[in-house]
C-alpha cells in the first residue's frame, strides 16, 4: 500500500507531536509500503526530518511561505491549489494522514482529500477550551465527518472536540503517542540530599505549558526560602523572554537545562514533574515521568489527569492559575516525603495503562483505514 503523511506543525521544526506520524511512517516503510511525507519548509529542518528520507521514506518540503503573509490570503491560496497539492494528488495514496498540532490546522489538506477524493485519517495532538471554532465551523465539521478516522492523544480532548463541534463524532478514536524512555529499569532514586529538585520537561512556551505561573508562585516569599531546585528541560521560542522574567522575579534557584535527548539522565536527578500547561494533548513528559517512577504536579488540562491521580501518583491544580498552582505545589511540599512512595504507584499505573507497543496499535489502525470497506463508520472500541 502507499501512504503519505502531511504533517501542519508550524512554528517549530520538531516537536513531541511530530513523533506519532514519523515514527508510524518508519515502521509503515520497514513492513515494505511505500510511504511519503510532505513537511513544513523550515531553513534548516531538523534531523529527525531528514532522517526520514535516509530511511526510504520520499520526503517533500513544502514552499516556504513569507511569515507575514495573512492568513487569509494563504487559505486562498490553498482554495486555488498549489503544487503542494498537485504532488500529494500525485501520489494516489491509499491513505493520507494529517497529523495536526491542533484541531484546525489541517483543514486545507483534509478539504483538498475531500475534494480530490483521497480516503484520509486526521491526528489532532491537543485541543483547548480557549479554541473554538468560530467561521471554520461547518468546514471542520464536514471535514472531521469525512475523515475515515479522527485519533485524539486522550479521550478529554475528544470529547472536547465534540462539544466544540456541537455533536458527537463516531469515527473518533483515542490513540497513544510513544514515548522516548524504556519501560524497563527505571532510574534509582536520587541520593538523598537537603536539596529537593523539580523538573519542569516542556518546550519553552508559556502560552502552552505555563512556565511563567510557576514562576510566579516560585517568586512567593515561602518559596524562596526552601531548599528547593528548579531545572527547566527544553528549547522553544520563549527562551530569552523566560530567562528575563526569571531574573527580574530574582529565581536564583532556577536554571535552563536546554534540550536533554536521555530522558533517563533527566530523573537520575529530579524527584518529581511539574508542568503547569495551559493547554494539553497527553504529555510524553508525563508519561515518561511515570516510568521513570516519578510522581506529577500538572494542571487539569487535555489528558493529564487520564494518567496522574491526585493524592495518589501525583498533585493536580484543577486549573492553570497562579493562585490554584501555588495551593498544589504547597500541597506537594507538604507531602515531599511521600514523593518516592507516589512515584512508584505512578510506575506501576502507567505499566497497566500504556500499552507496550503505540506505534504498532496506530499503524494496524492505519492499515484498517486504508483497507477497502474502510468508509463504513464505526464507533471507538
């Protein structure tokens, strides 16, 4: 069979959201299909892109559009079609798959499936309460009702998707992403010391993972005055605006570890995860986090509290605000000595809920859409 994967993350060359598509498309390619993949055109893409197209995968980097081109004059363009478009038709896939950061930024590629009559998958990695769907609404609607199948990384953002359509979705599907740590041998403990340290494992966006509310509640008298670390893991766009505002609040006790690839090496030396995210798919932070035995401070959004129990695998602020968050984390250091306890209940709820082999589950998933028959709608098992 052939496939091609449309990937419309923009704004960053590689993310915890690009995983899923690659990684599925690698192991597509490795069972003998043809694969192709169209990218954002990026000046320097990143290795994990190229890396593709070492693999066998036929890789094709969109036009590079000007960054203050509106927007809509871009939909316009794709409503013209574009050669973007012409080599996805090209292609004849047996099935597209649009893996989307969000719950809009497919559509163009889902309506040109529709139009050209290409069978298609969508893959919605997060989803928000802040998003709506405004003027694009019945476009969406048609286009997600189209769709052989519709996999969100949770079932909160599923059913958010839902209500932000205003009806139910019975070709939507709750799918895993994978993750970069071993399920087996998990790191020790760290050795006891005076020094408690937090991890906060999140690209360097405070719009989407909140770094500046913890920051806030961090610059709170109490805090200031615990024997506590906080190590930032990431790279992003908000880099040096973060270092800024860090400085001017006076965290001498934070510090920016930049992008870490041995996601192990990282809970040789932290006890316990904090992402106070406004906005969520299910992190692979998280997840990690837990296999790694380490318990979870996360805010009540997208999947986080599918995985994390409060009280018992971790602490969960039931919104992302700086007075919710400060209440949680003091809960948290009240019962820091229950951190180890928690991270092996979170261990051990994580081995009985993620399954050993995402990958695999997504790609015979994807191999049922592209099957024929595949039209017929079926609600998620």
């Amino acid at each position: 069979m052939r496939f091609v994967f449309v990937s419309t993350m923009a704004g960053y060359s590689w993310g915890g959201s690009e995983e899923l598509w690659s990684r599925a498309a690698l192991r597509l390619r490795e069972d003998s299909h043809e694969v192709a993949a169209s990218v954002e055109f990026w000046p320097h893409l990143s290795t994990h892109i190229t890396g593709l197209a070492d693999r066998g995968i036929h890789l094709w980097v969109r036009s590079g559009v000007p960054p203050r081109l509106p927007v809509r004059v871009w939909r316009r363009m794709m409503r013209r079609g574009s050669k973007d478009q012409e080599w996805l038709r090209r292609q004849n896939p047996d099935l597209v798959i649009v893996s989307q950061g969000g719950i809009s930024d497919g559509l163009p590629w889902m309506k040109f499936c529709l139009k050209a009559g290409l069978p298609f998958i969508a893959v919605v990695q997060s989803n928000s309460e802040y998003w709506w769907l405004g003027d694009l609404g019945a476009e969406l609607t048609d286009a997600y009702r189209a769709a052989r199948k519709v996999f969100c990384v949770c079932r909160h953002n599923l059913e958010l998707l839902e209500r932000q359509m205003g009806e139910p979705l019975p070709n939507g599907v709750v799918v895993w992403n994978p993750y970069n740590v071993s399920r087996n041998h998990p790191p020790a403990w760290p050795p006891k010391s005076d020094l408690w340290k937090l991890a906060c494992v999140a690209r360097l966006e405070p719009a989407a993972k909140g770094q500046d509310l913890l920051f806030d509640v961090l610059a709170r008298p109490q805090w200031r005055n615990r024997p506590v670390e906080v190590n930032l893991y990431g790279a992003g766009p908000s880099e040096q605006s973060l270092t800024q505002l860090a400085q001017r609040l006076g965290l001498n006790n934070v510090y920016f570890r930049g992008h870490v690839a041995d996601v192990k090496a990282i809970w040789e030396e932290n006890q316990i995860l904090v992402l106070p995210s406004r906005l969520e798919g299910l992190p692979l932070a998280l997840v990690e986090a837990m296999f790694c035995g380490r318990p979870a401070v996360v805010t009540d959004v997208g999947g986080n509290t599918e995985l994390c129990v409060d009280g018992e695998t971790g602490f969960v602020a039931a919104a992302p605000a700086v007075s919710v968050l400060e209440q949680t984390l003091e809960r948290a250091w009240n019962h820091s000595h229950d951190w180890q306890g928690m991270g092996i209940a979170a261990r051990v709820r994580a081995e009985r809920l993620i399954p050993n082999d995402p990958i695999g589950d997504f790609c015979s998933e994807v191999l049922k859409c592209a099957s024929p028959g595949s039209s017929d709608r079926r609600s998620p098992g």
